[in-house]
C-alpha cells in the first residue's frame, strides 16, 4: 500500500533548502499520525520547522564510531532493546 503525506516547507526555509533538495536530510516539525488496526504508524502530515543536511558516511563507520563510545553492556542488552522495540506478549510498537 503507497500512503501520502503532506510536507509543509515555510517558504524561509526552501531558500535554504534550495541546494540539498535532492541530497539526504533529516527534517524537524510538527507531525499528525494515524495507527491502523495492526498498530502500524504512518505520516497523515508534517509541518516542517527546521532540517538538517544527513552527514556522508558508511553504516560501518556510524558502527564504530558507536562502538568506541564506553560503554557498559550486560548479557540480555540484545533482549531489552527487542522488548523497547516490540513491546511484551506480541503487541507492537513498544507495546502502546
């Protein structure tokens, strides 16, 4: 299924937007969301604050910058981070 969602650029900010509008960047704003039934998310509209251009690099380098961050990781990190991410007894998005 294709959703579409309404992004809302203030024109102050296309000015600036002007030279990374094809390039990666991360955007800032006010979002109104809809679940469906299956407790998916989607994007209904964005109205766009402010962005950010994303930094050029590779997964493996963003992975050992984050490696070397110290760090104290114990033997079920994995677990909890999946039970954040999922939720407890199958519900979904962190279990809302």
């Amino acid at each position: 299924m294709i959703r579409l969602a309404v992004v809302t650029p203030p024109g102050r900010l296309l000015r600036n937007w002007r030279k990374e509008i094809f390039e990666p960047v991360r955007l800032h704003g006010r979002g109104r969301w809809s679940r469906d039934s299956e407790g998916t998310w989607g994007l209904i509209d964005l109205k766009i604050e402010s962005f950010e251009p994303l930094e050029d690099g590779t997964l493996s380098g963003a992975l050992e910058e984050l490696k070397a961050i110290p760090a104290e990781w114990g033997d079920n990190t994995y677990d909890e981070l999946g039970l954040i991410r999922h939720g407890s007894k199958g519900k979904r998005n962190g279990g809302h």
